[in-house]
C-alpha cells in the first residue's frame, strides 16, 4: 500500500469510529429522555441512527476490507449483500434527513397547528414510504444484478454486472438519484430557507419592539 491508500484507510478508520460514537450516544439519549420520545419526529431521529449505525458496522468494514485487499471483499453473495444493504440504508438515510427538515418547517411556519399536523400517525405513513421506497430501489437493482465491487468507491453497491444492459442501468441509476438524493436536497434546501426566513423575520420584529421599549424608557 502507498502512502495515499494508507491515509485513506486511517480516514475511514476514523470516520468509522466518530459516526460509531455519535450514533450510540444518539441511541442513548432517546433511551434515556423521554423529551426525545415523546414528538412524532422521535421516529425520524431513531430510524435515521439505526440506518447510521448500520452503515457503520455492515458497509464501512467492507469498504475498509476493499481498500486493504484492492479488491472485493468476500465472495459474490456477501457483495450483493452488502450491496443491497449499501443502497436501502443510504436510501433510507436521505429521505429520514428529508422528512426531519419537513417536520422543523412545519414546527417552525405553523407552530399553532403543528401538533394536530404532525402526530405520531403521520410520522408512520411519511417512515412507511422511506422504507417502501428504499426497499423497491434496493430490491430493484439487487435482482438485476445491478450491485456489486465498483473500484471507484471501493465498496460494494450499484454496479452494472450484465452485459448488454447498460442503458438500462444507466436509466435506473439517473430515476434512483433523483427520486431519492436530488429529491432530498430539494426538500432539505426548501424547508430549511423557510426556517430561515420566518427566523429572520421574528429577529427583525424583536429589534422593532426592542427599538420602541427603549424609546418608551
């Protein structure tokens, strides 16, 4: 191994063991406050650290394994395994990320009608589809042998192993990232410049009525 290769194993290294650390003391911390368990969001939060976690301990090692032996880890089975697993869970991450940012829009634009908008069921049906739609992308690409060993990212996941289908492939993979991580960016980038603009206009309304106090005193 040279010296880049070495660097960048010690980085997944290292990587490996903040999100390993975070992510249980995020674990923690749901199981010990129930402040946390209570709101409907605390099904985003959980589902989104368990997917976190699991990306830890499944995908990570692998990738690790791929760097160190410059090659797929394992045999073929483990590789469309971990494929499969590789794609729902990074799926499944995205869009908990999405829904999160919805759930603060709606706390932050209507505070007032936020409980009634955001109950426990609601948080199921919006976890329900991420699962729904991270299982039928995953599922997808699994039974068309659409994951394996890709050199470029040294890890098992969406790879074209058939021959003769690449355009297929190639339509699949543009529907899967805009379905799912362009779709997420969008949301992520709405919601949060929401927030940002109903903040700022209560920051504007508090140095008005500071203004006024302290002409009144």
């Amino acid at each position: 191994m040279d010296t880049a290769e070495v660097v960048l194993c010690a980085l997944v290294v290292l990587i490996m063991a903040v999100s390993l650390l975070s992510n249980v003391l995020v674990l923690v911390c749901f199981l010990y406050n129930p402040e946390i368990r209570r709101p409907a969001p605390g099904l985003f939060t959980l589902n989104l650290t368990f997917c976190n976690l699991l990306l830890t301990v499944c995908s990570m090692p692998l990738m690790l394994a791929g760097l160190v032996g410059r090659g797929a880890p394992g045999g073929h089975g483990v590789c469309q395994t971990a494929g499969f697993l590789e794609t729902f869970l990074s799926t499944n991450s995205m869009l908990s990320m999405a829904a999160l940012s919805i759930d603060r829009w709606v706390a932050v634009v209507f505070p007032l009608r936020y409980h009634s908008k955001m109950r426990h069921r609601d948080a199921a049906c919006v976890l329900g589809y991420t699962w729904v739609h991270s299982m039928a992308f995953s599922t997808v690409a699994t039974c068309l042998s659409w994951v394996g060993y890709h050199k470029l990212y040294a890890s098992c996941t969406l790879a074209n192993g058939r021959a003769g289908s690449r355009t297929q492939f190639v339509i699949f993979t543009l529907l899967f990232h805009a379905f799912t991580f362009l779709l997420s960016l969008v949301v992520l980038c709405f919601t949060y410049l929401k927030v940002l603009k109903v903040a700022r206009f209560h920051c504007k309304r508090i140095d008005v009525i500071t203004m006024q106090t302290l002409v009144l005193l």
